[in-house]
C-alpha cells in the first residue's frame, strides 16, 4: 500500500485546511488510520486515529475540538478536517496506516505498517 498526503499549505492563525491522504495498491478499509505531525527538532507527535469503519476516532489533547479525521473507503481516502488553526500546529503532517483493527486511543502505540510521504501546514499569526 501506498499512501499519498495533499493538502497542506499556508493559512493564517484562524483558518481552515483540509488534508487528505489517498491510498493505492491496496484496499484502504483494511487498515486502521492515522495523522502524526513532526517539526524539525522534535519527535513526531499523534494528532488523530479513525478505526476501519470510521465509528471510532481518537485525538491529541492539544486538537481536540478543532481537527476532525474521516475516511471515505469507497474513495480510499482518509482526511483531517484543521479548523481554528495555531501558529503550534504548524508542521509536516504525515499519514499513516495499520493493518486490520486497531484500538483507537491507543493508536499512537501501534507500530505502523505504512507511512505517507508528509505534507507542510504553516500556520501564520
């Protein structure tokens, strides 16, 4: 499987992005999702996890209320809804995927199967 981020860009403290990531060679129901989020420096940090069928969803303290993660399987494609955005939240923000279920809340524990290639979000104040 192959897993592509789009999306990022440059947007002002206050303002919305919608980051997708798409997955080829590979059936994406079959995989437990998530978003993860490095800044150069620092360890890469866990931002959201959606389970197979989307019913469950987990996120990071520090985005909870503002990020929304969704799956459209029939699309093959997971997206993170960024809304109220912060200068902090500015980072390159990766996608990544374990295959069959996983339990949400303990996602960032999972080690992952497959990993997208990150896409920049600046945030400016």
């Amino acid at each position: 499987v192959q897993l592509q981020a789009y999306g990022g860009g440059l947007v002002q403290a206050g303002g919305s992005l919608r980051l997708s990531c798409v997955a080829s060679g590979g059936t994406l129901s079959r995989y437990c999702m998530g978003w993860f989020r490095q800044v150069p420096g620092k360890e890469r940090e866990f931002v959201a996890a959606i389970s197979l069928s989307g019913g469950f969803t987990s996120y990071a303290d520090s985005v909870k209320g503002r990020f929304t993660i969704s799956r459209d399987n029939a699309k093959n494609t997971m997206y993170l809804r960024m809304d109220s955005l912060k200068p902090e939240d500015t980072a390159v923000y990766y996608c990544a995927a374990v295959k069959d279920n996983c339990v949400t809340y303990n996602y960032a524990t999972y080690e992952q199967d497959y990993w997208g290639q990150g896409t920049q979000v600046t945030v400016s104040s």
